[in-house]
C-alpha cells in the first residue's frame, strides 16, 4: 500500500536548481532511505513533502491528503525531525516532549517516548546538556509523540559516532517493527544498506536510481576484485600476475609489491585455478579476499563520479 | 498502525495548549540567567548607582534650609525672625531676609524647602509659608510645617494670654511637571528604561529561535502559533510587571521615593508602553539574521534613548538641539507617563498624557506592522 507519493517534483532557490526531478512512493511500513552527496536535494526535497516548502512544481499525496486541503489532518499523521534538530534547549527532554504533546489531540506520554529513546536516564537534565547523541534521539523522540504513521529523519546519525549512530539504528528499527513507515536521508552508503527496504540515490536534484539495496547492487557487473597478498615477496606475485592474466575470466590485473589485485568475472573459478598454482610453486599466501559490492559502486557505476561522505 | 499503549489521549483545547506553553516559556525565562541579569539585576544596580551619586543631600540630617521674606520690618516680624534663626533645624538661605520674588523663586527651584513669610505689621497676625507643590507631602515640607506650627504656638503664649494672635497660613507653589523629586524622578526614569529595554532586547529569543529552526520546527506541528505568541507575550509583561514592583519597592524603602500612584493610568500607560517595545523588538527580529546583529541593533536604539529620552535627567537640561529629536522617541513618553500615574497621580483625561500614548501606540503599530511585514516576505514555509 502507497503512503506516501511525489511526482516530479522541483525546487529553485533563485539561480540555485535544488530540485530538478524528483518522484517516487514510500509503501506502508517499510524504510525508505534518500541517499545522496550533500546538497543533492535531500533535505529540500523532505521540506516539501513536510509542507515547509512550496514546491515549484509536482505533486504531493499522502494517500488522499494533500497540502492544498487537508494540512492539519497532514500534520497529525506525519512525525518530522528535521536537519537541525531544533528544540528548547533550557528545557529537559521531559518538558519538551510534553510541550509538543500538547499539540496534538492523541499525543502518547513522555514517560513512553523516552524509553523508546532510551533517554528516561536523562529525562531532567537540560537539553543543553545532552550529548549530540542523546539530543538527536530526543528530536527522534520528538517526532514520535503524536504517534504518527509515518516519520521523516533528515540525516538523524550524521556528525555521530559509531555507538551512537549504532543506537540510532536500533531506534529505526524498532519503529518498522512497530509497523511505521520512515523516510529516512542520509550519506552513509553502509547504513542505507543495513536499514532500508528501498534505497532512492539522488544526486543534483534528479533521482539517479531507487530499489532494494541488494537489486541495486545486483544490477552492478558480476565482476568482483580478488585481492592477495604473497609471502614469498615480489617474485611470487610476478609470476602470479602473468599466470592469471591469461586466466579466461579476468578482465585485468594490478600488482604494487607482493599484493596482486585481479578483477575477474567469475571469482570462485579464478580463485580455484590460481590456488592450484599456488599449490604447485608451493608460494605462501598470506591474505586472500573478495571485495563485496557496495551502494557506494551503485553511486560510482550510475554517476561516473567518487563517493565521499 | 497504531502503538499499543496510549496516553489516555488528552483531548487539546486552546486552555491546555496556552498552559503548556506559558509554562514552557516562564521555565526557560526563569532559567535564562541573561534575563535576570539585565532585566533585573542590571536596572537594580543602575538605579542605585545614579541615586548614591546625585541625590546626595540625603535627609539624615535634620536640617532643612528655608528663605525668609521680611516685607516689612516690624517688632513682631524682628522677633520671629531671630526666633527662627535660632532654630537649629531651620539653616535661613542667604542668612538674612529677602524679597518675596526672590524666596518663591528659590522654592520653584527647588533651592530651599519652604519660605516663611513673616507678617507685614506688628498687628497682623498671619505667617505664610510657601512650598513647592512636588514636595507637598514631602518629608521636609511636612516638617517645617510642623516645626513652624510649634514656633507659633510658642509665640501664641508668649503674647501673653491674649487670643492666639499668628496663625499658619498655607500656600503652594507649583513650576509645571518637569521639577520634582530626583529621587522619584529616577525611580520612573528607571522603571521605564528597564520595561522598554526588556522588550528591545527580549525579542533577541525570537532570532534565536529561528536560527536554531525551532520556528520551522514548530509549524510542522499543528501547535496555534497564535497561542504561541499570547503565551510569550503575557510572560514579558508578568516580567515588566516583576520589573516595576522590584524598582519601586527599593526606589521607596531604599530611597525614600514619594509615589502617587493613579492605577487606572498606570495601568494604560504600562500596557501602551510595553506593547510598543516588544513591538520594536519584533521589528528589530524581523531583519536580523544573527543574535548578534540583533542584539547591535538594540544596543545601540536603547544607548540613544536612555540618554535621550529624560531617563536620568530633565529633558531640559540638554542642550536645545536634541530636544526635538526627545519629543519623538518612545522612551520620552514612557517615562513622562509613569511618571504622571505613579508620581503626579494624574488622571487618565489628560491631553498631554493622551498625545504622549499616541505617540508611543504610533511606534509600537508601525513597528509591528513593518515587521510582521518583513516576516512575510521571506517566510520560509508557504502559508497554508
Ligand atoms: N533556503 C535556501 N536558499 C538558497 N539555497 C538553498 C536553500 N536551501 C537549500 N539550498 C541549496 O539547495 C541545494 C540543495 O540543498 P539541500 O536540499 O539542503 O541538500 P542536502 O540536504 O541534500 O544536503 C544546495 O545547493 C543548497 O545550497
Ligand atoms: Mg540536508
């Protein structure tokens, strides 16, 4: 079932494209993660499905709601945290949770929402206090208080560190156990793998691809780099490099010192064959490995471009 | 999907919503220590300062120093004359007698407490004694007064038995409504500088919260934003109402202040008043990107009205090139207007107070409206 649908949406600053074309849907409950360099369009595209922005173009609908008519009952359902994190820093997480809950109509207790957030430990301590961590997981916490279906978190782990973002993974991933749906944006390629259902990569206002993080690394070429590295120093790796080279399914080799990288179509074969070889010079191997494919090769094959977070 | 345990579903209504966020906004106004600094702590030590340094002839000392008229010398006048010379309380200007437009200058001036003018004939039989209207009910009015009853009485058995033959009779000199008690005349100066500096300085919350995002961040609630800013706006002047309260108790048991207060024009003036300077630091918020900046902008419009505005000083005593630029700040206006309901206990009826109100209801409607109107312009979020 469609939550949530945008079509060709588009957004100028003045001369400033943010948004050129952007459309797809968010089903029911699942993670939906906007992946994309900084200043991609990531956060001007949440703001205009959150109705902070007004689109130039496109359209919105949140299933037979749209901004035009049905703003408030919009509101209700959606729960934002947004890039900044605003909220009141003089006030403990306590009080800016029922602060906010008393916005809504059915909003759920503090007490709950801090233990989703893990921060009950911290609930009288002033924000200002927190820890970047703790207060990325109260503005999470804050956008879960009117128990809303479906939630928007503009880079929630970004500047953390990896125990905190690790926490705020397992949040996300209580919610969809929970049922919800979230649009999340980030530019950690490992966590889009590790949280979505469908990964929409976006670069300069236009979406470059959308699908599950493994279909979008399927769709990749089925050639994987193998490294190893020799024990017997250079001259093992020497005669190693020309032995694979006229191996069938290699495609090109890199040697620096004792370490051969081979790039092959069919790793598990190529492999067999050279540990054969190996085996019969009797070199020693001291590190073998494939390197999986990653969203970052997805961005790399689609854009021709680096990734760099 | 719904989440299993709920909250009971406290059903908003506009009275919860505006609880919340008072509540919310007297916690963070309680614990801004910069609030208390300069709203509070600053005006307190201001004012104590000015009052230590400039109204230094402080009553302790019973003395009181008064002019005496001798309009025509007669036995009887000589008499009282050396009498009252002889009164330690009583220190005679100029040592000996003077001329009657002399004596009610010097009272219009302030330069002495009273002038006793004696009677003009050893047959007549009354003395006068002339004070300036502020210091009516003063202390030092209200003991020569009383000293110089005594004396009369004195004299009255001294004439031997005969009917009283003085009596005291009782006249007033008024110099218009700039010249009154330093003391007092601080007090309101001050009262009226640390309201309008609140509400000049106060809106730098506003900045901040739009540079946090925190504005943004409540629009994507379906919070009343008009609730918002009543709840913000009742929390400034409960602060103001704080400011005056604190001010005034030390003004008067600290400094002996003399107020009159007329509530129903106090209460006019503090709301015309407040409202127009919140007014203005809305304005100022409207076109100030950084706290910094904002806070430029207020520094320097408040330097120029305290020392503009007849906050410390008489506006006539400066020099007459500036007092065209006093007769259009808000601030002169405030302060005159506090100073009429809390000293002069003037009535609401009264024109100048009247155009003074328009003048500062003028500042705070442009203010507003200009910007309210710049917020517009670049409001972040389309207005749905
Ligand atoms: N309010 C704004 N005014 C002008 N330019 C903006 C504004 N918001 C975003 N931009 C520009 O639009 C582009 C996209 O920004 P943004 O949506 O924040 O990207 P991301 O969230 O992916 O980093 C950037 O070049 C940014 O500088
Ligand atoms: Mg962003």
């Amino acid at each position: 079932m469609t939550v949530l649908e945008v079509r060709n949406l588009q957004k100028s600053f003045g001369q400033i494209k943010a948004v050129r074309d952007i459309s797809f849907s968010v089903n029911a409950g699942e993670v939906f993660t906007i992946i994309g360099p900084n200043g991609a369009g990531k956060t001007t595209t949440l703001e205009m499905i959150e109705g902070l922005v007004s689109p130039d173009n496109g359209e919105i609908h949140f299933g037979d709601l749209d901004w035009n008519k049905h703003a408030v009952s919009i509101k209700k359902k959606i729960g934002v945290q947004p890039q900044s994190s605003a909220m009141f820093d003089l006030l403990t997480p306590e009080e800016n949770l029922n602060l906010f809950a008393s916005f809504y109509d059915h909003a759920r207790s503090a007490k709950e929402i801090l233990e989703i957030v893990n921060l009950t430990e911290h609930r009288k301590n002033h924000v200002k206090k927190l820890s970047g961590g703790q207060r990325q997981r109260l503005a999470i916490g804050l956008a879960l208080i009117s128990d809303p279906e479906i939630i928007f978190l503009d880079e929630p782990t970004t500047g953390l560190d990896p125990q905190a973002r690790r926490n705020i993974w397992d949040i996300i991933l209580h919610l969809k156990e929970l049922g919800k749906t979230t649009i999340l944006t980030t530019h950690y390629m490992e966590e889009a793998e590790k949280l979505s259902d469908r990964v929409c990569i976006v670069d300069q206002g236009n979406v470059i691809t959308l699908d599950s993080p493994s279909a979008l690394i399927e769709k990749l070429t089925d050639e994987r780099e193998i490294r190893l590295s020799f024990l017997d120093g250079e001259g093992a790796a020497v005669d190693a490099d020309i032995f694979s080279k006229v191996l069938e399914s290699v495609s090109k080799t890199e040697r620096e010192g004792a370490t051969l990288k081979i790039w092959a179509a069919k790793p598990e074969e190529t492999l067999l064959d050279l540990f054969k070889f190996t085996k019969e010079k009797s070199f020693g191997v001291e590190q073998v490995s494939i390197r999986e494919m990653s969203l970052e090769d997805v961005f790399i094959a689609f854009t021709g471009k680096e990734w760099r977070d | 999907m719904r989440l299993p345990a709920k909250n009971g579903g406290i059903k908003i209504n506009r009275y919860h919503q505006f609880k919340m966020m008072f509540l919310a906004q007297l916690k963070l106004t309680l614990r801004e220590k910069q609030a208390w600094f300069w709203g509070i702590f600053f005006p307190v030590i201001l004012m104590v300062i000015f009052m230590v340094i400039f109204s230094g002839n402080s009553d302790e000392e019973f003395k009181t120093e008064v002019a005496v008229v001798d309009p025509s010398p007669n036995p009887a006048s000589e008499m009282m004359l050396s009498q009252i010379s002889g009164l330690p309380v009583f220190e005679v200007k100029s040592g000996k007698p003077v001329a009657r437009d002399r004596a009610e200058e010097w009272v219009k001036d302030q330069e002495v407490d009273a002038a006793i003018i004696l009677p003009g004939s050893a047959e007549a039989s009354s003395v006068t004694l002339l004070i300036n209207k502020e210091n009516e009910q003063g202390a030092a009015a209200q003991a020569v007064s009383g000293i110089l009853d005594k004396f009369i009485q004195q004299a009255n058995l001294m004439a031997a038995g005969a009917s009283p033959k003085y009596d005291l009779q009782y006249e007033s000199i008024t110099s218009g409504t700039n010249e009154l008690d330093y003391t007092d005349f601080l007090l309101t100066g001050m009262i009226a500088l640390s309201i309008a500096q609140g509400g000049m300085f106060g809106m730098v919350d506003l900045v901040d919260m739009r540079r946090k995002g925190l504005i943004k961040r409540l629009r994507m609630t379906p919070a009343n934003m008009g609730i918002f800013g009543l709840s913000d706006m009742v929390m400034r002047l409960l602060f103001s109402i704080v400011q005056i309260i604190l001010l005034s108790l030390i003004g008067v048991l600290v400094f002996g202040a003399n107020l009159y207060i007329n509530p129903f024009t106090l209460i006019i003036v503090f709301l015309i008043g407040a409202l127009s300077f919140n007014a203005l630091g809305y304005f100022f918020s409207s076109f100030s990107k950084t706290t910094e900046a904002y806070m430029g902008v207020a520094n320097i419009c408040s330097f120029l009205m305290m020392f503009l505005s007849g906050v410390f000083f008489p506006i006539e005593t400066m020099p007459e090139w500036i007092q065209p630029i006093s007769s259009i700040l808000p601030l002169t206006y405030f302060a005159e207007g506090l100073r009429e309901s809390m000293v002069y206990e003037t009535g609401i009826a009264t024109a100048g107070l009247w155009a003074g109100i328009g003048v500062m209801t003028l500042w705070g409607a442009v203010t507003f409206l200009l910007g309210s109107l710049l917020y517009k312009r670049k409001a972040i979020a389309a207005d749905r």
